[in-house]
C-alpha cells in the first residue's frame, strides 16, 4: 500500500510554527503597551492647595456658648462641619448631590478630638481633605466631650490637571 504523507505536519513545521506564534504575540503585546501608554502632552500635572484656619480661642469659647444656647448645634457633628467647610471654600460641592456621589471617608485620631475628612469628585480628578479639631481647652465650656464643637483646621486640595 502507497500511503499518503501530504496531510502530516513535517517536523520543521511542527517546531517553526509554535515560534512565529510566540514571535507574534510578542510583538502584539509591545505594540498594546505603546498604543496605551498616554502620551507626553497628557500627563498629569498635580495641583495642591492649603487652607489653614486659625483658631482664635475667644471665638472659639463664644460659639461653644452659642451652640450650647441651642443655636446651630449641627457644630457638634464633625460630618456636617466638613461639609460646611467645603461649601464655603466651593459653594455648591457638598450639597446633597454630592455627598451622595462621593461619600466622605473618615478617620478620627487622639481619643474623639480631631476627625478628617476626605471628599473625592465624581471624575476622580480632586480630593478634598478637611481635618477638624476639638480642643480640650473647651470641654469646660461645653460639659463633656459628645457636647463639644469641632473647629475646621486645614483644608487640603488635591487635584490633578491635564497639562496642555
């Protein structure tokens, strides 16, 4: 019988073609990086800005009487305090639209005393950090701890902008 060899790979083939396909999706890849990478004219350019609030004591202790008057005691909730912050810096960021889309994150340190905020925009592109404060000089005042205003300290923005 005369057998027929024309549908069997030759060894050449069998170890040739695994290679142009590594050869090949080894240039697929290089050419996928390049096509990704953004280019130069498109970097980002980060933006910081710091606002620091000093706080002067004797407005400090005449706020605390208001508050504990019964006048304005949303002082007392640092979450409402960080977003007048920010709406008084950028009128119209912290409504309620906002605060919906990007809910702050909060970190509270030493003991119930100081709360920061960090706020990020719907396009990611800005952060808002705002740090607050309860000085312990007002505890007196106030009668206890849960009682006591929160003072805006710092407000940090962080942006980053497409260079032209």
């Amino acid at each position: 019988m005369n057998r027929n060899h024309t549908n069997r790979p030759t060894r050449n083939t069998q170890i040739i073609l695994p290679a142009v396909l590594r050869i090949t999706l080894a240039l697929f890849l290089i050419l996928l990086g390049i096509t990704s990478a953004p280019p130069a004219h498109a970097q980002t350019n980060p933006h910081r800005i710091v606002k620091t609030y000093p706080i002067n004591r004797a407005n400090a202790e005449h706020l605390q009487r208001w508050v504990n008057a019964g006048h304005d005691t949303w002082c007392r909730d640092p979450k409402l305090v960080a977003a007048h912050t920010l709406e008084q810096f950028a009128p119209g960021l912290a409504d309620s639209t906002y605060e919906l889309a990007a809910q702050p994150v909060v970190h509270k340190i030493s003991h119930g005393r100081i709360a920061i905020y960090t706020y990020h925009s719907l396009d990611g592109q800005t952060t808002y950090r705002i740090t607050l404060r309860r000085p312990p000089w007002l505890r007196p005042t106030a009668g206890s701890l849960p009682q006591t205003v929160w003072l805006p300290q710092r407000l940090e923005i962080l942006s980053d902008s497409m260079m032209d």
